[in-house]
C-alpha cells in the first residue's frame, strides 16, 4: 500500500492553467477509474473536486478537470483565481479492498 | 444539509483505547458507504477504513489491522472506529467522510484530534 506520488508544489499566475500530476502503478491509478481529487485549505477538512477520474461533483466549477493516462492521473485548473490555492491530494482504489492517497501538492497563486 | 461531527478525540497514553464517533444527518445514512481518514500533523492524508451500508463488509489499511475497528449503527446514523493498542504515530487528526472506493468524500467531517504521548 504505497503512496501514489505527487510533485511537492505546483504553481501559476491568476487566469493560467496548471496541472498536478498523480503517479501510481498499474494496482492502483492504472488498474481502476476510481481517482479522486481533493483541495485542503489550511485547518480545514479536504473538499472533493473531482471522482472517477474526471468527473466534477455538483456546484464546482468546471475550471477543474481530471484526466488518466496509463499510471499517471492529472488535475488541471484553469483560469486560476486566489481562491485555488491550497493543498491538493489525489487518492485511488487499490488492488485488495485498499485505498491510497497522494503525498499531497502544494498550489500557490503567484 | 447534510453534516458529519466527529466527537471522541483527546489525549490518551501509548497502549490506551480510544472510541471516536462520527454522526451523520442530512442524508439517508444506510445508502452510503462511510470511511475513516487520518492527517497527521503537517502530514498528507491516510485512508484507514471503510464500512458499506449493512455494516456486513469492513476493510482496513496494512497499518491498523487487529487494533482498529470500524462500525456502524444505523439507527443512530452513526460510524465508529474504535482504537485499541494506541501508539504515538497514531496521533493525527481523524476525519470522517461519506462514500467508499468510489465517489470518497464528498462530504467530510470537521476532524477530531487525538494525541498519543505519556
């Protein structure tokens, strides 16, 4: 039950696009469509803003997409507003009944 | 509006127990799984178990199987995760969250802390 690896931090300039990688192996990212996203502000809980790869839940902004491609998935938001920043995590189902997160990736809007 | 409270946290001795609930309301509790996640301090997330509707399927993470035991009462809308054989790199904050292996999380509670030290 590894950690999936993410990049410590990841930033851009409001209204660019950045993307946060998810790299896992074929047990878990690559194996199953169960990838989900979270965004952590600091002392608060984590919030889901994408499952099963690339859907959004209800009320979030379609500036959030998810993608998957072989044992990598990618979060990309665009047209970054202040409000962006923050902790992300991504997690996915692994072979066995387990779950697995991320290191997590620090987003700063420059 | 659906809310999930956690309750339970505080500071127990290394080898202490320590039972944490988590509370559900807004939502119909018994079609959802449920699931424990842990932050340690200025740490990433850890998934620790889940527990599907009927409470009659528990899975565990490597680390905390045969001292934790998730559960769920279903009348009271509650889930539990009762901590045996505690140990100082359990201290974390312990979150709650609605959902399984699938759509995890969309809704979390506010965490509860719990602290192992002598």
């Amino acid at each position: 039950q590894s950690a999936l690896t993410q990049p410590p931090s990841a930033s851009g300039s409001p209204g660019q696009s950045v993307t946060i990688s998810c790299t896992g192996t074929s047990s878990d990212v690559g194996g199953y469509n169960y990838v989900s996203w979270y965004r952590q502000y600091p002392g608060e809980a984590p919030k889901l803003v994408i499952y099963e790869v690339n859907k959004r839940p209800s009320g979030l902004a379609d500036r959030f997409s998810g993608s998957k491609s072989g044992n990598t998935a990618s979060l990309t938001v665009s047209g970054l507003q202040a409000e962006d920043e923050g902790d992300y995590y991504c997690s996915s189902y692994s072979r066995g009944n387990n779950l697995v997160f991320g290191g997590g990736t620090k987003l700063t809007v420059l | 509006e659906v809310q999930l409270v956690e309750s339970g946290g505080g500071l127990v001795q290394p080898g202490g127990s320590l039972r944490l609930s988590c509370a559900a309301s807004g939502f119909t509790f018994t079609t959802y799984w449920m699931t424990w996640v842990r932050q340690s301090p200025g740490r990433g997330l850890e998934w620790l178990a889940n527990i599907k509707q009927g409470g009659n399927e528990m899975y565990y993470v490597d680390s905390v199987k045969g001292r934790f035991t998730i559960s769920r009462d279903n009348a009271k809308n509650s889930v539990y995760l009762q901590m045996n054989g505690l140990r100082v790199e359990d201290s974390a904050v312990y979150y709650c969250a609605r959902g399984g292996f699938g759509q995890l999380g969309d809704y979390w509670g506010q965490g509860t802390l719990v602290t192992v030290s002598s």
